[in-house]
C-alpha cells in the first residue's frame, strides 16, 4: 500500500516533529519549575537522555510521546497501515532502548519517572501534575 502523502508532505511533515522542546515536555517544565523545581535536560552523560534531570532529588523523567513509545492501550498509539513491518521494528527498538535505559538508571541509583503524552491531556493533566510532584 502506498503512502496516503507524496514525497515533499511527508518530508515536511516529519521535519516538524520534535525531539526536544515538545509541548508536552514544555507543560511539565514549566509546572515544575513554578513549584520550585530547579532541572537539567537532556542530560547526555546519562542512559537515554532523560527530559527532565532533578539532581537533587536523584530523579530523572522521561516524557514520551504515546506512538513514538508504543504505548500500549493508548489511543494515540495506532500502528500506520503502511510498511507495518519496519513501524513495528522502529517501536519496538525505541522500547528496548527505554526499558534498557531505565535499568541503568536505577543501578546508577536514580529514580526514573516516565509520563505518557496522553496523560497530559483534558482532565487528566492537573491529575498527572499533581502525582508527578508527590511521586519526586
């Protein structure tokens, strides 16, 4: 099946997405940040990067977008019904690398906190917010 996108769309549309910076990492920072918080980000030294970096709370946390993770029983996570195949193997590899990541981690003895992107949408935001701060 071919894409549903020519070239040129697809290109532009997969320019525009993130890696760092994303409205969902933006939300958490600045919460955090008016609550107190002093952070890093994207710490290279450590495993997988994290976001967020709290040193001071020997905290790290990952905001991980629901299709690029393969969040299971997320309606954000919907397989593409093209090149399933290489989608499945893309996804899968990223999962790998988080559940690597976060065992390294927590030998180093830091806690990791990982937020979903769906979590921090309509109602369940304030909820989210509010049990991230409790859980640091």
């Amino acid at each position: 099946m071919a894409d549903v996108h020519n070239k040129q769309t697809r290109s532009y549309n997969m320019s525009r997405i993130r890696a760092k910076d994303t409205k969902p990492e933006l939300l958490v920072r600045k919460y955090l940040f008016a609550h107190g918080f002093r952070y890093r980000l994207n710490v290279k030294s450590l495993p997988g990067k994290p976001d967020i970096v709290l040193p001071k709370y020997k905290t790290v946390i990952f905001i991980n977008g629901c299709f690029w993770h393969g969040h299971k029983g997320c309606k954000y996570f919907v397989l593409p019904k093209t090149r399933t195949e290489w989608w499945l193997d893309k996804i899968k590899g990223t999962q790998r690398r988080d559940r690597e990541a976060e065992i390294l981690l927590n030998v180093q003895g830091w806690k990791v906190i990982t937020v979903w992107q769906c979590e921090l949408k309509g109602k369940l935001l304030k909820k989210t917010l509010n049990s991230l701060i409790d859980s640091i």
